[in-house]
C-alpha cells in the first residue's frame, strides 16, 4: 500500500536501471517511491541499455512516484542521463548523486528545465565531507531542489568512519540544513544487509531519533520494518488525540491531568502525528 498523495512517503525502493524485471517488482512492492538507479548498481557496459530501458518506462505514467539517481554529475554519462530522461511524462524527480556544491545543483536545474518552464524535482545526495559542509548552501541553490539527504556508503569510504555512530554528526547535519531550508525531514540511507531485519529496525528508530522521515531500501523484504518504524505507534496517535482536544478545549500552554505540559510546539507536532497516521490508503 502506498502513501495517499499530498502525504510524505516513507519507504524509497532501489532498483537496477539495467534490470527491467526488477523494475516492475519493484512499482509493484507497495513502496511510496521507486528509485531507478542508473549509477552504482550499473555497470559501466550496462550504463547505455539501463538509460534506454528507464527511458521506456517513464514514456507512460508508472502507478507510484519514480525518481531516477543518474549518474555521478562529473562522469561520461551523466548529460547523457539528463537528456534522455528529464523530459519523460513518467519521471517524477531527479536524484543526483556526490553532489558538493550549490553549483553542481543550479548546472543540472537549468539543463533539465523542462520546455514550459516548469521544472524537475531535483534530490541532492551530500556523500562527502565536502558536500555535507555545503548542506544549506545547497538545499537553497535552486528552487527545484525538493530534498537532500546522504549517501553514506561512500560518506564513511570519504570520512574513514568505521563505527555506525560516527556519522550521527553528519546526520544531524543534514536534517538541520532540510529543515533551515524549509524542505522535508530527509530520508535515511540505505541500511546494506538486506536479511537483518532486526538490526533494520534498530537503525531506523535511531533515524527516527534523529529527525528523519522514512528510508530508501535496496530490497522489497526492508519496506514493512521501515513503515512499522516510521510510522505513528497507536500510543502516540492516542496522545496526539488526547492534546488537540486539550488545546481546543483551551488554547495556550497548559498542563494536562496527568502533568504532562503541552504549548503551539507540542501542538504542531501532534498534527504532524495525525497527518502521518492518515497517510496510508
């Protein structure tokens, strides 16, 4: 089941823009969003089939979002990416990969313009040390930048972290920049051992922790575990309930019965709750 439009998804599925099969699984899956990836899941002899065969598929409207991660913008395929897919009725948004500057944004935003002068949602992913440093300059370098998050499979190669906890800065980093830029909470990275749904959940709930929203996954098997993670417990829907009747009743800071203390913060965040609860079909 995917999320109702108009309502922020929680689970991104990868898939191999070079395995047409995988593809259609993957539309099929109840993700929110499909990410057909044309980079580190192509080989480079795959590189020009992948394009092509992502190209028909976004000819017609696909049944959920689709983004594409084309290639690394400084490699030979990259404009040829570009040029084959920005325009296609079925692609929803551009992720655009080891992106370290505002510049690298603004280039891909006016050659991917659309001919009504509309323009494509572009997705920044910071998967260095230099791209995270940049984070808010590049969240606001063009109006069609929609959302950044990290790739953190080659921020920790960048970085030399060997222990998970030694990115929370860089991930802290990065909601902090989303949410100064007025964008959505970004999603997590990818968590790379498919069969380890336990440690999946673990990751997620510290994700949750620390101000994200969803996760892409590589595998149809992780999506259930990052939906249960991210989505609103039934305790903390009956809590949000419990203090939107109790701001209406009396608006303004108060303390409920049991001496919990709700003011507009609290408040927010219980819509915010809400609109999380009802976002499933």
């Amino acid at each position: 089941m995917t999320a109702r439009p108009g309502f922020p998804p929680l689970t991104w599925l990868y898939a191999p823009g070079d395995r047409p099969e995988v593809v259609g699984k993957a539309l099929a899956s109840g993700a929110d969003v499909v990410l057909i990836d044309l980079e580190d899941a192509v080989a480079p002899d795959r590189k020009e089939y992948a394009r092509a065969a992502t190209a028909e598929r976004l000819t017609g409207r696909p049944p959920v979002p689709v983004h594409v991660r084309v290639n690394a913008l400084d490699s030979p395929w990259a404009q040829a990416d570009l040029a084959a897919l920005a325009t296609l009725p079925g692609l929803s948004g551009l992720r655009l990969p080891k992106v370290t500057s505002p510049s690298d944004v603004v280039r891909v935003a006016e050659r991917a313009a659309p001919a009504d002068g509309g323009a494509i949602a572009l997705y920044a992913l910071l998967e260095t040390a230099l791209g995270v440093e940049q984070a808010f300059a590049i969240a606001t370098a063009h109006p069609a930048v929609r959302g950044i998050a990290l790739g953190e499979s080659d921020l920790r190669a960048d970085l030399g972290v060997r222990e998970d906890a030694g990115l929370d800065w860089s991930r802290s980093r990065v909601v902090v920049a989303a949410r100064a830029a007025a964008l959505p909470p970004p999603a997590q990275s990818v968590y790379p051992d498919t069969r380890d749904l336990e440690g999946l959940a673990r990751s997620c709930a510290h994700g949750r922790t620390l101000g994200f929203l969803g996760r892409a996954a590589i595998h149809p098997r992780q999506l259930p575990v990052i939906e249960r993670a991210y989505a609103p417990s039934t305790e903390e829907i009956s809590l949000a309930e419990e203090i939107l009747k109790a701001a209406a009743r009396e608006p303004g800071a108060q303390a409920l019965p049991d001496g919990r203390f709700i003011d507009t913060a609290v408040v927010r965040e219980a819509y915010r709750t809400l609109s999380l609860a009802r976002r499933r079909r």
